[in-house]
C-alpha cells in the first residue's frame, strides 16, 4: 500500500491546497501517496456538534476537547501503529533526519492544533508527537502539516527523478547548497564564474564544496558545528 497521510483537523477544506499542484500532486494523481483530511468536527457528539470550550482555570480564548479529538483519532485506521503527530510551535523542531525517517514509514496521522490550544489529556493519552515547523506561531497547523508531507512526499520512491534523488542537495551532507547559474553568460554585468565553464568537473566539485561550506560557516553557525567532518574540505587551508 502507498505511503498515507491522514490530516485530523477543523478546515479538512483546506487540502489537498498546495500539494495537489506540481510534484507533490503529480505523484497523488498517479498513485504514489493519499491523503485523507478528516473533519475533526465530524466527532462531535452534542447538538451543536461543538469541538472546543473555554479554558480550565480561566484565560481568553478556546480549547479543543479532548473527548472530540480522541474520538476523531481513534476512527483513523490503524491509528495505534502509524506516527501519531501534532503540529505545534511548541514541538521538537522538525529536521530533515525525521522527514527521512517518516517517508519510510506507513505514513503518519497528523493532528492540526487550532484556537489556543489542545487538552493536555489528549496529547499524553494518545501519544501525540508534537512537531514544530520553526520558531514562529501560524494560525493554525494545517499549514505546518502540508509542509511535513511535502517534505516526506519528494522522498518517496518514484516522485523525484534519479538525477535529483536528494543525495546532492542541502543537509544531506550537513551543507547549505551551493549557488547555481545558467544562462545568459552575463547577465547586468555579473558573469558566470569562469571555473563553471571550465569543463574540468574535478575543479568545479571543488569550487561547489568550497562555497557550500563558506556560506554554511557564515549563515549557519549551527550546522557549521555540527556537521559531519569530511576527510577533505573543499577549501585551501589557511597557511
Ligand atoms: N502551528 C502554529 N505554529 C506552528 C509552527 N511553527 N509549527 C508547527 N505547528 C504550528
């Protein structure tokens, strides 16, 4: 069976949005992965079908109920033994390891915070995993959550070509990607770099790892530390 992804959330109207277009939706039209968003509303049980009340102990806004919410998670199918995810601000920073590991697994139920916030009872007795998708605070998660599945989308076999397979491309050597040009050859002034049009591949992967590193040491301190040492750096030493 295809790689799943089943969206629990309020605005299940929402989807397939984004990822219904270029690759991502390539791949759902010819069968590669599903999606399936589900109205949490769907598992209200009152008259007014509501889904949130006020916030024990006082304070401003709404709170989603955890009988409603457990309800939608446990008519997914098999809720138990996929990823059970919950966007939030206040999750473990999503990184490119946990895409990778996500994309190779049966796919994952996903649930989109909305108002200020979810019953704590939920998140601890259904186990959600709380992911966040940076240090900033969107309206809700339904936008947070169509970001994880573009990412695990596009490594899924068969959506991208073999040229482009991933192994080439930012953090999966711990490096920010090199810049690239294409024609014209000049173009207001700036021309090409003249390595690029060498012809000598050797020296072109060398330049390309040179920059990656130079750019990664300037822009992202953290990855700088981080990454993976190589046995040769793409740069002359300083003598
Ligand atoms: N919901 C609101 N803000 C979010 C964020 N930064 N990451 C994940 N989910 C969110």
């Amino acid at each position: 069976t295809p790689w799943r992804a089943t969206v629990l959330t309020l605005f299940p109207e929402m989807f397939p949005g984004p990822l219904g277009i270029s690759l991502a939706g390539r791949a759902l039209a010819s069968g590669l992965w599903s999606l399936e968003a589900r109205d949490i509303r769907a598992s209200a049980t009152d008259k007014h079908r509501s889904v949130d009340d006020t916030p024990a102990g006082g304070g401003p806004g709404m709170v989603l109920r955890a009988d409603v919410l457990a309800a939608a998670i446990d008519a997914v199918d098999a809720a138990a033994e996929r990823p059970r995810l919950m966007m939030s601000p206040r999750g473990r920073p999503l990184t490119q390891a946990r895409v990778a590991e996500l994309a190779a697994g049966p796919g994952p139920l996903i649930v989109c915070g909305r108002f200020e916030g979810i019953d704590q009872r939920v998140i601890d007795g259904r186990q959600l995993e709380e992911v966040s998708i940076g240090d900033y605070v969107l309206s809700g998660g339904e936008i947070a959550a169509m970001t994880l599945i573009d990412a695990c989308v596009r490594l899924l076999p068969g959506v991208m070509g073999k040229l482009e397979s991933g192994s080439d491309e930012s953090f999966s050597d711990g490096l920010l990607e090199y810049p690239q040009y294409t024609r014209p050859q000049v173009f207001e002034g700036r021309p090409i770099p003249d390595v690029l049009l060498s012809g000598d591949h050797a020296k072109v992967a060398a330049w390309r790892l040179a920059e990656s590193e130079a750019l990664t040491e300037k822009r992202r301190p953290d990855l700088w530390a981080a990454r993976p040492k190589a046995p040769e750096s793409g740069r002359k030493r300083k003598s």
